[in-house]
DNA sequence: GGTATGATTGACT
DNA sequence: GTCAATCATACCA
C-alpha cells in the first residue's frame, strides 16, 4: 500500500522515553515532530490530550476491546473507528497501564503529498491532513497499526528539529463531558489547523 | 438478544 | 446553518 519508501536518512525516532512522561507535556512537544508512515507525512501541528480520569478519554471506564492499546506501553499507535467511517490516530502517553494518549488531529504535509492527494481525492493541501479522519486517510492510517511501535516501521517520528513555534490552547473538540480542560494544542497562525482556536 | 452513541466528515439548504 | 453516512463498542435486558 505505500508508495514512497522510508527515510532512513532523516533523523532518530523519538523512542518510549519521549512518551512516558506527563500527556499533556508530551501534546504539547509533539508540535512540530514530523510523522511519517510508509515514508508519507508531514509536521505535526495540532493535538489533544486524553488520560484515564478524563470523561472524555475513551479510556475513563477502563481497559475494553476497543481502548487496550490505551493502557498498553507508552510509544505506541492507539487506533479506533470513529463514527464508523474513519480513523483516529493517538499515540500512547504517559506510564503503561494508565490509559493516557494524545490524538494526533492535523499535520501539515511535507512528504509524499501525491500519495496523499490520491488517497484523499482532493488536491486542495489544506484539507489534506486537517482533521483526525482526514489525516489518517491521508497516512493510510487503519487498526492495523493498532498497538504497533512508533519507533519502528512503517511508522517515523522525528524530533522537531528548528526552534519551537508558539502554541496555542483551547477546549478539545467533538466532545461532550470535560469541555473545559484546554487540552487541544496547536501551532499558533498555521494554515494546517483542522479549525481555528477560539480567540484567546 | 436489541439499541444508543460517538475524540468526524462531506454534501446540501 | 443542517444532516446523513455507517459501524464497532458500550450498555441494557
């Protein structure tokens, strides 16, 4: 299904280490990490974070079928259906077992962007990977890569590399309970976001 | 066994 | 602005 081999000559993944740490901290870095599957990605702009005491986070009742990835090893894919029609691509935070990870919900597409435009069936750049479906259509992203390493093919997570864009918060979107926690983060003024922020 | 509900998107009025 | 698509999971009986 890929298209475009890996980039063996980018940069270190970031490893278990980089994961196993608080999810919000870890949303928070995680902007401007750049995200290649099968070699096809880009730059890492929005995210939000969802941990076990959160009444949002699908984890918040506890291990089940569709959440196990959840409360497996941090560093790895948490993959779910979503309205039954798309995909949801989260990395798993914070110690094993806690139920904690980060929603990837927009990049901006750097690599592999034909690929992407085919998968997608629109050329327009800033709807390609604006949105957690969006993006993991984009990406070719199904439950598959439930539970695999990001450390490892086909997945690549490179560290942000030049200086750290300015962030910005806000109230998560699509959910119904904990609507107040601020836990959505983005690059602030870029083009990719999959909505703006509210105004600060 | 049945039924309600989404961490959404795209098409349409 | 509204709303249908579409299905795995969760929850109840």
């Amino acid at each position: 299904m890929s298209s475009a081999p890996p980039r063996p000559d980018l940069p270190t993944n970031l490893d278990a280490g980089f994961f196993a740490r608080d999810v919000v901290d870890v949303a928070r870095e995680l902007l401007g990490a750049t995200l290649l599957v099968d070699g096809i990605g880009g730059v890492i702009v929005e995210t939000e974070a969802y941990d076990q005491h959160d009444p949002a986070s699908h984890s918040f009742s506890g291990p089940t079928r569709r959440n196990g990835a959840m409360f497996g090893p941090p560093g790895r894919a948490y993959v779910y259906r979503s309205y039954g029609i798309h995909w949801c691509l989260n990395f798993v935070c914070g110690e094993a077992g806690h139920g904690s990870a980060v929603l990837v919900r927009a990049l901006e597409p750097t690599t592999g962007i034909g690929t992407m435009v085919a998968r997608r069936k629109l050329s327009d750049p800033k709807a390609l990977c604006a949105g957690p479906g969006r993006l993991a259509q984009a990406l070719g992203i199904t439950i598959d890569h439930d539970g695999r390493s990001l450390a490892a093919p086909p997945f690549q997570l490179l560290p942000r590399t030049g200086p750290a864009a300015a962030i910005i918060a806000g109230p998560r979107i699509g959910i119904s309970k904990a609507v107040d926690h601020p836990w959505r983060f983005g690059v602030a003024g870029s083009r990719f976001l999959s909505r703006p922020f509210p105004k600060a």
